[in-house]
C-alpha cells in the first residue's frame, strides 16, 4: 500500500511540476510540444491614496482582532490578568523564542548549553531589538512590527493582484489573505507579516522588472526564512518568460540582482558560523525539534494516517486533517491555474507547496501556507463572476479563522 502511495503521489506532484516547466519553456520559445501564451495582465494599477486606503484598512483590521483577543484574555481567559495580557496572550510557541532571541541575542539564549534556536532566521528578532528601544517592551514590538508589516505586505498584493486581474480581484485577494485559518498569526509574535512584506514586495518587483529593487527584497527575505531564497526562481522565470527566449548576454548582466536573496542566505549560515564555528549549525539543531528534509509522498503518508488514527483525537482535528486538507486545496487549485498565470507565479507556487510538505515533522503547515501569496490570487481569479462562491469560501475560510484562534488562545496545538 505505502508503495502504492508513494508511486501515485511522486507521480502526479511530478507531473504537474514537468508541466509548469515545459510550459515556461515554450513561453521562452523553445521547441518543446506544448503550446502557451503569456497571459495578458488587467494593467490597473493603483494610485498612491488607493494604497494609503488599503494600508489603513488593514492595519484597523489588525488592531481590532489584536483588542478584541486582549478583552477575551483580560476578562474571560484570565479575569483579573490586567492590561499586560492583551501582549503575553501572543507569546506562545514560537512567539516565546523570538521574545527571548531579541532579549538574549542567540549566543545568550540557550537550551540544555546548546544554540537549539539558532533554527530561527535573524530579522525579525533583531528587528525586535531595535524597536524595543522605542517600544520599551519586546512584545510590543514584536507585535508592532507584525502590524505595519502585515498592512504593507497587503499593499504590495493588492498592487500586484490588480496588475494581474483588476481591482475587484485585488480586494479579494486581500480578503482571502485576511480571513484564511491561520492568517491571525499575521498579528501575533510571529515572522508570517515580516515573510508576507518582503514576498510581496519582491514579487511586485519582479512584475515590473526592477531587478535590484527584487533582489533587496529576496535579500530580507532570506533573512527571515529559508524560503525567502525561492524568490531567485521567481525572478529568473519572469525575466526569461518577458524576453520570450533565453538571451545570455541580458541574463548575465540581470544575475548580481537576481542572485542577491542569496546574501540573505549567507548572512544567516554566517549568524551560525559567529555563534557555534560552523555555518551549517542550523543542521544539527534541527534534529532537536525533529525537522529534516521528507519526500513529500511520505509526508503526505504519514500525514494521512495520523489524520485517520493519531491518538490524541483534539490533536488530529487541530494538526492533522488539516494539514491533509490544505495540500489538497492547494494542490487543486495550482492545477486549475496552471495555464492562468504567469510562471513566475505558478513555477512560484508550485516549489512552495512542494518544500512546505517535505518535512520530517509538519505541524504548521497552515501558518507557513498563509504566505504562499500566487494561492491567493488564483482564488480571486477562481471566484471571479461568482458573488456566491466568494461568499462561500470567505465563510468557510472565516469560521476556520475564528475556531484556530479560539484554539490558539486556549492551549490548542495550533502553532
């Protein structure tokens, strides 16, 4: 049976990923037996004010979920808790190392005499630092920065979705965005609104073709997750995709910006290299918190059955089904968008869902899933024309939100 998985799974991962490629191709015009067009994008872009709009409504929006969990924190979680709840109400998880990682620095914060956390990208724990000079408190800044940059991020998607499919699709994107399941962890101590800025600023970039603007914001990226370094692919994709050919002369004087995300990825094996001798540290700490590389049928294997029979019941409905769930979703809807789309944004979406479900132990795969940004275009351009759908799957989406947070707030294995 495992056998069985395992050929059906890396089968039809692989051929839809085959596909994408061969149709990258033919837009590059080679002679490969598949015949594409580039698709033709909308053109709306949005003026200065509109984007000031969007800033604002967004940022309200996470002030209001942010005040709204401190009240049920204060007065219905832990009565008598006093104002200071509304901040260590969010120090859970991997909240809590990144509060002790800007306090103590990663030499400082160790576990059993070992840089166990060292596992956890630099930027926003040192940007943490440096706001709590101003903020006078980590959280508060940890949270401040979630803030700012979760309503930036929604503007450069809002840009780049009206771009791509008009400003209704733009505001469904950010919707979507807004109301996933997980999409309260923008406002939390977390890198998820840190991660979406710089995603969507270097994909806004490689839209339009700013080369170095792109690899600044690959760059910041890679210093707050290792995925952060895809956006390399992006760029690469767009750029041979607008020449239609591959033009080596433009393509070598295109590669110091396209290449520069990895600086983000040296930055951080040097962070490793200053703290134990060996740039490649990250490794071993990962054993600890039973992280590795996992091909991903046999990810999906295990996901699967621990879905179907894990033993703690709370904890299949919290991890495990919909971890199963979201890559079918996903996975479903790459497929439908498959010939809809630039590749920069499917070649893109295809290599996030893959490397997020090759893990030897995923237990967040919904929260690393909220800053898979193409996904969320194709849904605007699924529901396209479709007032009904849209209601629907902002329903569905939003009651998933509200049921995580609740679990989040009360213990759950929500992280």
């Amino acid at each position: 049976m495992k056998l069985i998985w395992t050929l059906a799974v890396t089968g039809v991962v692989a051929a839809l990923g085959l596909y994408l490629v061969l149709r990258w191709l033919a837009t590059a015009g080679l002679p490969v037996p598949l015949a594409a067009k580039v698709p033709v994008s909308k053109g709306d872009i949005p003026d200065r004010t509109e984007c000031i709009k969007v800033f604002t409504v967004t940022f309200i929006f996470r002030i209001a979920v942010f005040l709204l969990v401190g009240l049920i924190a204060c007065f219905i979680l832990y009565p008598g808790s006093g104002p200071d709840s509304f901040l260590w109400i969010w120090k859970r998880w991997d909240g809590l190392h990144y509060v002790n990682l800007a306090e103590l620095g990663y030499s400082g914060y160790v576990e059993d005499g070992k840089n166990l956390f060292l596992v956890f990208f630099p930027l926003y724990p040192w940007l943490m630092r440096v706001i709590s000079l101003i903020t006078g408190n980590t959280m508060a800044a940890g949270l401040l920065i979630s803030f700012v940059c979760y309503s930036a991020g929604c503007v450069f998607l809002y840009k780049l979705a009206a771009l791509e499919l008009g400003r209704g699709a733009a505001r469904r994107t950010v919707l979507f965005l807004s109301v996933y399941p997980y999409a309260f962890f923008f406002g939390g101590i977390m890198t998820e609104s840190l991660f979406l800025l710089t995603t969507a600023g270097g994909l806004w970039a490689i839209r339009r073709h700013r080369w170095w603007q792109a690899g600044v914001w690959g760059l910041l990226a890679a210093m707050t997750r290792m995925h952060g370094i895809l956006l390399i692919g992006a760029a690469g994709a767009e750029l041979i995709e607008h020449m239609g050919r591959f033009d080596w002369k433009t393509i070598a004087r295109k590669l110091p910006a396209l290449l520069l995300p990895a600086v983000g990825t040296l930055v951080y094996l040097a962070l490793n290299w200053s703290v134990t001798g060996n740039p490649f540290a990250f490794t071993v700490m990962q054993q600890h918190w039973s992280q590795g590389f996992c091909p991903i049928a046999d990810t999906l294997w295990y996901v699967l059955n621990n879905a179907l029979s894990y033993p703690t019941v709370m904890v299949r409905y919290q991890i495990w089904i919909p971890t199963i769930l979201l890559f079918g979703a996903f996975f479903a809807l790459l497929v439908w968008a498959r010939n809809r789309f630039r590749s920069m944004y499917t070649l893109y979406g295809f290599v996030y869902l893959v490397l997020n479900f090759s893990l030897s132990w995923l237990l967040s795969a919904g929260r690393y899933l909220s800053c898979a940004l193409p996904f969320f275009l194709f849904a605007a351009a699924l529901t396209e024309g479709r007032p009904k759908l849209t209601a629907g799957l902002t329903a569905v989406m939003g009651a998933g939100f509200l049921v995580n947070l609740t679990w989040f707030l009360t213990g759950g294995q929500i992280m």
